[in-house]
C-alpha cells in the first residue's frame, strides 16, 4: 500500500458522509497516458516547437536591425539612442531628407514660399535670359533651355534640380555611398540632354551626341566622387606571375623579370609579393629544400630597391584558370597519399581532393614520422634560415602563411575539378577518416555518440539552398544536431589556424605575419548562409561567425588580408544567387577592425576598367568611415605579366596613385582615356564646334564650348606632367593627338 492509498483509507474511516470522501484527483505516471494524456503531451511537443521557432525569428529580426543601427550610426552619422527603436530610425531618416518630424509624430514637409508668377520667356528672349545667368556648377549644370521654359528663375535650383538621394534597395551601408547619389544625378542629366538633343532640329548625328554626354558625365563623374587628394596613403604591392620559378627551382627569364620590374617601378608601385612553394622547394625529399631560384629572384628584386612579401604556399597550383602552370604537392607527400588517401580533403562520395592536406593530421605522425604542422614549420624555419639577410635588411616586409586550399583559410568546398560551378553551395568535406574520428569523439563528449555522423541531406556541390534539407529555410542546420556539427566543422578550422600560426610565430619572430580570408559572398541573403558554411564559416543570419576566427587571428598579432571582390556584379547574377558582397565585405572589415586587427586587401579578378579600380579604392579607405580606418597595404594581382601589353597602364597609375592619396582628379582624367574613349573625340569636337551654331538658340550651347576647352586644357596639362616623368605609351600619343584636333576645332569654331 502506497502513500497514497493511505491517505485515502483514513479518510474513509474518520468521514462520516460517504459522497464527500470521494475527490477527483490527476492520472499520474502511466495512469495519465491509459487516460489519453498523450495528445496532451504532443500538444505541448508542438507549443515547445512553436516557441523555440518564435525565438529563431525574433533573434533574427534582432539581427537585421542591429546591423542597420550600427551602420546608420557609423557612416550616416545618425544621432540615434542607445536603445532606439524604429520609430527613432523612421524619424532620423526622414529628417535626413528633409521632412519635419515633431515630438508627438506629426510629420510632414517644410515647403519653400510661392513665389510670384513669371512671364514664361518667348524663344527668342532665351539667349538674353541664358546671358543673365552665369554658367552653374557640374552638380547643376544640367539645365537646358526645354527646362527653362517649365520653370522660373528662382525655382530654377530648387525644384528643377533632380533628387539629390538615390538610394539603393541592398541593407548594406554601402547603398547610401556618395557614388550612388552622383550616379542617379547622372542618369537625369543624361535624359535631360538626350532630350534637349532631339528636340533641336540640328544635323548632329544622335552618335555623336551621345558620346559627348558620355565624355562630359564622366568629367562630371571623376570632378566629385574620384578624388582621393589628402586620403590616407595605402601602399601597393603587385604579385608577380606564377610561372617565374619551374618545378625544378630555377628562374625562368631573368631579363624579361628586370623588364617588368623596372615597368612597376616606372608605376611607384611599393613593392612586389612572390609564392614560395612548397612543391618546388621540398618537391622531392623530406626536409631537402632547394632555394636557389628564389635566391637568384630576390637578388634581382633587391636591385630595384623594391619591398618584398613572400607567401608559404602549402597548397596545388593548376587547374582551369592558371594555363599551362602546375604546382602540385611534393612529390613524396603525393606517394604516402596514394598508400593512405586519408590525408587529403574527402567529400559525401568518397572522391579526395590532393588540393592541400586535410586538417586531421595537423597532429597524427603520417608523414615520414612527422606531423602536418611540424612539416609546415620545418619549410618555414628552413626558408627563415636561408634569407636572414634579408630580413636583416628589412627587404622582406611581410610572410603571409597559406592555411588552406587556394591559400585562404577554408575548406576546399567548392573545388571546380570536382565539378563545382557558380553559384553552388559546395559540399563538406569532412569525410577523410582522421575528421572523422574528431567528429564522432567531439559527439561523445556532448553525450550524444549518434550525432558523430556527417549530415546525409546538404545536397551537392551545385545545389542550392532551397533544395536541401539542410539549408532550407528553417532548415536542419539549425536543430540541435545542426548546430553542434557546424560548431565542430567550423572549431576545426579555427584550431587549424590556431595550430600553424603557433609555430609561424616562432619562425618569424617580430615579422609581420599575413592570412587570407576568403570573400563567399553568393547565398549570402538567405538564412543559412549554406556558400560559407561549407567553407568552414559558421556564419547565419543570427550570429556572427567571423568572431571566433577574428579572435584567433588577434592572439598572433596577424594581419588579415582580405579578397576585395568585383563588387559591380550584376543584378540578374545577384537575384540568382542571392548573393551580396557589399554586405559581405561590410560585416567582415567592420569584425575585423572593430577587434583591432590589421586589415589588407587583395583583388579576387583583374581589373582593367576604372569602375573596378575606384570600388576597390573605396573599400580600401572608405570616407564615410567616421574613424578614418583604411587597409594597411593592398596587393594587386594580375593572371598575366604586365610587360605583354594587355593592361592599359594609364589606368593601373591612376588606381595607384588614387591608393597613395596623390590623384588630383582633373589632372587625371585623362590619363585614364583609352583607345575607346580616344576614337570619340573626333565627334566630340565637331558636336562642339556645331554647338557654336546652337548658342544662340539653345542655352546648353555655350555650356558644352566651355567644357570643351577644359578638356583642352586638361589635356595639355597632363601632357607636359607626363612627358616630364617620361611615362608617355603609345596610347597617350594618340590622346595628345586628340585633345591636338579638339584644341583646332574649338578655336575654328570660335
């Protein structure tokens, strides 16, 4: 007999009323389920369920709003409270653009006084009315007699002028940038004169109209949103080709090196980054480094008096995009693998991947009795020791350490010789028995031996998010299970990072120390993140997961170099991957140096327009950043040598001399005109020298003559400061012969 039938059995014997000794009580224990309570309890699984993805969702509405208050408050300047809600960022914004927001809410527009009506001026009366007004500003000098006639004098710079805000769709603080705003008053200043050109019974050719528009928006452009004068200075490193040292350590073409070389220094270009790999100069023997055609290389390098950072590079160079140059691993490391394959990166279907070694035998003795790390530390204790004098002599300024496939620190998760293409998620690649092994004891330690498996539903290589079942919205990577096995993925990493640069610090000891992190950008707009989580990032929408990486990397007193991206990806390529890499490059130079780290940029393609390059100098020394923060160097890579020809370098000297802060800008533009640009001067002067004809008649007339004789005068500007410092190529020849026939045809004109 139980407590419990006790308690009832006295109560049977000391009440005198049968009917009240009987009192309804609650199953309990298996009574309750005889009882029906398991619909109950699943109801209650489903309230639970409900209320884990409530708190899922509010975290990542938490998420998005931080991120838009810090960037208002950082680079708007946006005087908003500690604890500011949305009705203080609606407030702030719309006082921005010019609205009156009181304190109970009330909001609406201040408006100019009406002024008295004007007598709209007949056709004839436009060149008087035009003479009264002197020529305006570039920002507003786009009026043209069709505006005249719809507006009064005083409303002529206050409700014809276009709008001054263009603001983007994309959350990423980038969007409100200067360069959006000068670019929306561009396009309205382009219709504006495309109208005013039609309407005009002229004989110019619509051709030829249209590449004046183009030539005077970009003067117009380049006046305000180029000019870097008194910006910080950001020195310029250039990596030199692949191919300049054979497998077999030997320099190819000394003479054709000084030739590129004496062209980079003929550009002010600080200094130059070279790989050292580690299957030339270890390619056939353990711990037999061969640096000979290296040393040959510096020497030539030192000649110049040029700076020099070098690059351990433990990964394979080769494949689709490198031509006929392949580096592979060492040729002894590449025999242990064919015995045991395991120590290569392995995915879902068993293929291994010889790309770099795989970050489980960082510390298992596989290789000839030594582990990964302590044959990474042999080649960089080896390398140290054989050019002590120039690091005696300060000529090697840097060493940046490769920690991964492609010398970036992340997984080879989308490699294209496995048969990966943009803008796949790419696949884990954790499935080598030594990851493995770390996994399944990584889940005995949390108490749950079942969750040491790989998932079995993130897809392939090319699928995409929305496919899986794992990175799905409200996907598995965040169940339990899915956050303890990206934890462990994305810990792997860091230890990896952890581990080398423990022992990269004791070789070079008071040298500055260089990683690269990789900018995975596609998928970036969905809730996983699935593009940087097979990469080794732990990165969804609600937590940051370049924290703990970050963290790391200021222990060591590293500098992070990071890929600066083609930014200008277009919007059909945008909308299919979702992708967003101004977001991208906002959340992590923002981690980066709020952390206190060093930060140093490194272009991903080549570049050979002038859109590339001012994007990339705008992320290299943003100036809406309110604390003046900046990169502390920027490599410039090119697939090709210099010397061939096949870069313009009036545009590699304008991007370099934009980095140094020495650009002044109407000096500059045209330096930065190539072949294209050059072709259309011809009809741009006889659009000039026409224009003289529609002066008279027109009011944009003399506008464009004046224009016309500021390009002249730039022209020869540049001229003489370019013949000065004996830069002049062949394309620039051709533009003074230009600006020459530009010069004749206004003076003819006149």
């Amino acid at each position: 007999m139980d407590e419990d039938d006790t308690i009832t059995t006295t109560t049977n014997l000391v009440s005198p009323n049968p009917q009240a000794q009987t009192q309804t009580r609650r199953p309990r224990g298996f009574a309750a389920v005889a009882a029906g309570g398991s619909s109950g309890n699943k109801g209650k699984k489903e309230r639970e369920k409900e209320k884990e993805r409530t708190k899922l969702r509010e975290r990542h509405r938490r998420a998005i709003t931080s991120r838009m208050l810090a960037g208002l408050r950082q680079y708007g300047n946006f005087p908003l409270p500690a604890r500011a809600d949305m009705n203080d960022v609606l407030a702030a914004l719309a006082r921005e653009a010019g609205w009156v927001v009181e304190a109970d809410g009330t909001t609406y527009r201040q408006s100019p006084p009406t002024p008295a009506p004007t007598p709209t001026p007949s056709q004839s009366q436009l060149p008087q009315l035009a003479a009264a007004f002197p020529v305006e500003s570039p920002l507003s000098a786009s009026a043209s007699a069709m505006s005249l006639t719809h507006c009064s004098a005083k409303q002529t710079t206050l409700d014809c002028s276009p709008s001054l805000l263009g603001i983007d769709d994309s959350l990423s603080p980038a969007s409100l940038d200067s360069s959006v705003v000068i670019g929306e008053r561009d396009r309205e200043m382009d219709t504006k004169y495309t109208t005013a050109a039609s309407a005009s019974a002229s004989p110019i050719n619509s051709t030829s109209v249209q590449c004046g528009i183009e030539l005077i928006q970009d003067i117009h452009s380049g006046e305000h949103g180029s000019d870097f004068t008194r910006t910080p200075y950001v020195p310029v490193y250039v990596k030199l080709p692949t191919g300049v040292i054979n497998n077999f350590c030997q320099l190819i073409d000394p003479e054709g090196v000084r030739q590129e070389l004496s062209h980079l220094k003929s550009l002010n270009v600080d200094g130059v980054v070279i790989d050292c790999w580690w299957g030339i100069v270890e390619g056939w023997s353990p711990q037999k480094y061969v640096w000979s055609g290296y040393r040959e290389l510096f020497n030539i390098i030192q000649e110049f008096k040029m700076n020099l950072q070098v690059v351990m590079a433990f990964h394979e160079y080769g494949g689709n995009d490198s031509g006929d140059t392949l580096i592979a691993l060492p040729q002894w490391v590449m025999e242990i693998g064919k015995d045991n394959p395991d120590i290569f990166f392995t995915d879902r279907e068993g293929r291994r991947n010889p790309e770099c070694l795989s970050w489980g035998i960082d510390k298992e003795r596989v290789l000839k009795g030594r582990t990964a790390i302590e044959v990474y530390f042999d080649f960089m204790r080896s390398f140290r020791t054989e050019f002590d004098d120039l690091f005696a002599e300060g000529q090697i300024s840097a060493v940046e350490i490769g920690l991964g496939a492609s010398g970036e620190l992340k997984y080879p998760s989308f490699s294209e010789r496995m048969g990966w293409r943009y803008p796949g998620i790419g696949e884990f690649q954790c499935y080598d028995k030594y990851l493995q092994q770390s996994l399944c004891r990584a889940s005995k330690l949390r108490g749950h031996s079942f969750w040491g498996k790989c998932p079995d539903n993130a897809g392939q290589y090319n699928s995409r998010p929305q496919e899986t079942g794992f990175f799905c919205e409200r996907g598995d990577y965040d169940s339990y299970y899915g956050r303890f096995f990206l934890h462990w993925y994305a810990q792997t990493l860091i230890d990896h990072a952890d581990n080398v640069l423990s022992l990269a610090s004791l070789a070079f000891e008071e040298i500055k120390i260089i990683i690269k992190v990789p900018a995975i950008h596609w998928w970036y707009k969905t809730a996983s993140h699935a593009a940087e989580l097979t990469a080794g990032f732990y990165n969804p929408t609600n937590q940051n997961g370049y924290s703990p990486v970050f963290e790391v990397l200021r222990k060591h007193s590293v500098t992070l170099k990071f890929v600066c991206l083609r930014l200008q990806v277009s919007g059909l390529e945008n909308d299919e991957a979702l992708a967003d890499p101004e977001g991208l490059s906002w959340q992590v130079l923002n981690s980066a140096w709020d952390r206190g780290l060093t930060v140093a940029g490194e272009n991903a393609l080549s570049c050979y327009e002038r859109e590339g390059y001012m994007r990339i100098v705008e992320m290299a020394k943003p100036r809406s950043d309110p604390d003046r923060r900046h990169f502390s160097f920027f490599v410039y890579q090119q697939p090709t040598p210099l010397v061939q020809g096949t870069i313009c370098f009036s545009e590699v000297d304008y991007f370099i001399k934009s980095m140094h802060g020495e650009i002044a800008v109407m000096a500059s533009f045209t330096s930065s005109l190539r072949l294209p640009h050059m072709i259309s001067f011809g009809s741009v002067g006889l659009w000039l020298w026409l224009g003289i004809d529609l002066a008279w008649g027109r009011g944009c007339g003399w506008v464009l003559i004046l224009r016309g004789a500021m390009v002249m005068e730039i022209t020869l500007v540049e001229v003489w400061r370019s013949a000065s410092d004996g830069l002049l190529m062949v394309d620039q020849w051709v533009l003074i012969l230009r600006g020459i026939l530009v010069a004749e045809v206004v003076v003819m004109g006149g």
